[in-house]
C-alpha cells in the first residue's frame, strides 16, 4: 500500500487544527478549573446529566455521548459523588447497568460555572469568527464526525469501541 503523505496545504490545515483544538482546550480547562474546580470533562458530566430527562442517565450512555471508556466514567463519576455533585442510582432493568444522578449540588455549581463557560468558549473560539465561519464550522466538524461513526459502524466488532457497547434499557415497559 502506498502513503497517501499530506500536500503542504493539509500539512498547514492539520497543524493549525492540532494547535487550535489543545490551545481551546487548555484555556476551558483553565477556565473551569479557577471558577469550578474542575477539569471540562467533569464540567462535561454535570452538562449532559443536566439536559437529560430527571437529570439521569445511564453509565454507558453517558460514556458513549462524551466518547470515553466506562472505567475513565466510572473515574469521573466517582469524584463527582465523592464531591456530592453526582449519586448512582441501581438500574431497574438491568442490575449490570447503573445511572448517574446530578444532584441538586451539582445543579448549583454547574449553574455558578456555566456563564464563564460561555464566555470563555464564545472569547476563545466563536467572537473569533465570522457568522459564515461558524457555519462552516459546524459544516465541517458534522462531517467529520459522520465519517468517523460511519467508519467505525463498518468494521466489525463494532462493540470494539468501548463507548459503543450497549445494554439493556433501564425503565420503561417490559419486552414482550
């Protein structure tokens, strides 16, 4: 097989997005560490759990929306109950699978944190961009994204990709 090497221009394109996504992501993690204590993935959790239905979800769905593994969430997961922000629930289906609760505590700092959040993703990356840019943007990163879930849907062993395993649902009717 031969290498398909980058042309300069994607070699600029590459290095340029390799440098802008760790420099935004250093400046949130910054961010969220002087005004909430915590790193974004943490931040992330209390995002997602707090735009949920009950503000719970189940362990393995919350891993596969943030794309980790369940031991990285269980990690996570155990320092946030350990800070009160976030209690496990026994799933009522399917006593392998657990849920993660936000707690009201959990709540109340992620509604203290959110505005510099905001402000911090709108300074650092979109006030930087035109309102066509941040289409494109969007564009862009859809794409990418699609192609990625398509290849990995494709290959075999799907369930290979810890944050695609599934189990069964926790409430809801009962199978017939």
């Amino acid at each position: 097989m031969t290498t398909r090497w980058l042309t300069p221009e994607e070699q600029r394109a590459w290095r340029a997005y390799i440098a802008a996504s760790r420099l935004l992501e250093d400046a949130i993690d910054r961010q969220l560490q002087q005004e909430g204590g915590m790193p974004h993935l943490f931040y992330s959790v209390l995002a997602n759990l707090s735009e949920s239905p009950d503000r719970r979800l189940r362990m393995t769905d919350l891993a596969e929306t943030l794309k980790i593994t369940r031991s990285r969430l269980t990690y996570v997961v155990t320092r946030l109950e350990r800070d009160g922000l976030v209690r496990r629930e026994e799933c009522d289906r399917d006593k392998r699978s657990s849920l993660a609760v936000l707690t009201d505590e959990g709540t109340a700092v992620l509604e203290r944190t959110a505005p510099g959040h905001v402000e911090t993703v709108r300074s650092t990356l979109f006030d930087r961009l035109t309102p066509e840019q941040v289409g494109q943007l969007e564009e862009i990163c859809t794409g990418i994204a699609r192609g990625l879930q398509r290849r990995d849907e494709k290959r075999e062993g799907t369930q290979d990709v810890p944050w695609r395993r599934r189990s069964s649902p926790c409430s809801g009717p009962t199978p017939e």
